[in-house]
C-alpha cells in the first residue's frame, strides 16, 4: 500500500505535512510545559518521575529498570538517575532480581503511592483543560486511534530508548 502523503522525492515535505507536523510539535510543548509546572508545584517531580510513578502504580509488581526505560522511552542512564532522586525522596525501592542479578526491580511504596494520590487530580484536571476541552467525543475517539497508528508505526523502529531489549542470542554480524 502506498502512502499519499509520501511525496515522490524522499526528501520532500508535503506543505499539508509540514503544517500538521508544526503543530504537533507545538501543540506537545505547550501541554509539556504546563504539565512540567504543575507536577513540579503539586509534588516536586519531573514529567519522567511521574511516568515512572504512574507505570509502577499501574503494574501488577515491581517493574524492572528495562520495562520502565522501554515504556517512558528515556535512556538508561537518564532513567537511573531518575529512578535514584525518586529512591531518595522514599517515593520508590530499587533492589536486585531474585532470578538475574543484572537486572534491577523498582517498586512503588506507600510514599510514592501518596505523591502520585497528590498530584494526579492537578495533572488530569490540566490535560482535560488543555488537551480535552476543545475536542469532541469523536475527535477524542479520532485523535486516540490516529497517535495509536503512529505510535505503533514508531515503535515499529524505535530508538534504543525505546526499543524492548531481546533476552536471546545476539544476531550474528553482517558479513561485508
């Protein structure tokens, strides 16, 4: 199936693409800084903090540092250093897997569960202010269905950040 919107030159942008693209990109940085502000007033967490609050919350056990990196799509060493500010403040435990050393689990704790209790309300009365409001069901419906395709299509090649670690053998090298 071709894609419309793709133009003959590998290089080209649709002027049709490039306006939506823009739009996109500013209407995600409006909503970021609004909800970076509000996280930061009603609990003093970054946008990545709370991610990894709500994903822990959410999960049936304790995550691994793996599963968090790959669903927050943030790197690794970005991701341990917001794991540890989060271990300090008490709102998170990090310790060892029972069956891989090299792995590490991350739970949720009671404090982390509160904050999250805190800040939640601020955050959903912020996205429905700014993101929901001006939508109707059917565009929300839309909306949801349409980054759904576009997400699933990313994720198709993700960035390392993003991308599920395998478990097995690595494949072999390209031979030149």
């Amino acid at each position: 199936m071709t894609n419309p919107h793709q133009a003959d030159d590998e290089d080209g942008v649709q002027p049709r693409e490039l306006g939506a693209y823009f739009v996109l990109r500013e209407a995600v940085s409006l909503l970021e800084h609004q909800v970076e502000q509000q996280l930061r007033a009603d609990g003093g967490l970054s946008h990545v903090q709370f991610q990894l609050l709500a994903r822990l919350h959410h999960a049936p056990g304790p995550l691994t540092m793996t599963q968090l990196a790959d669903g927050v799509v943030y790197s690794r060493s970005g991701l341990t250093y917001q794991a540890a500010q989060l271990e300090k403040a008490g709102l998170v435990t990090r310790g060892a897997t029972p069956h891989d050393e090299r792995a590490t689990l991350v739970t949720i704790t009671d404090e982390g569960r509160a904050v999250l209790d805190r800040v939640l309300p601020g955050h959903v009365r912020l996205s429905r202010r700014l993101l929901f409001d001006p939508l109707s069901d059917e565009d929300v419906h839309r909306l949801g269905d349409i980054m759904t395709r576009v997400r699933d299509h990313m994720r198709t090649r993700p960035p390392r950040s993003a991308a599920p670690r395998g478990h097995g053998p690595k494949p072999a090298a390209p031979e030149s």
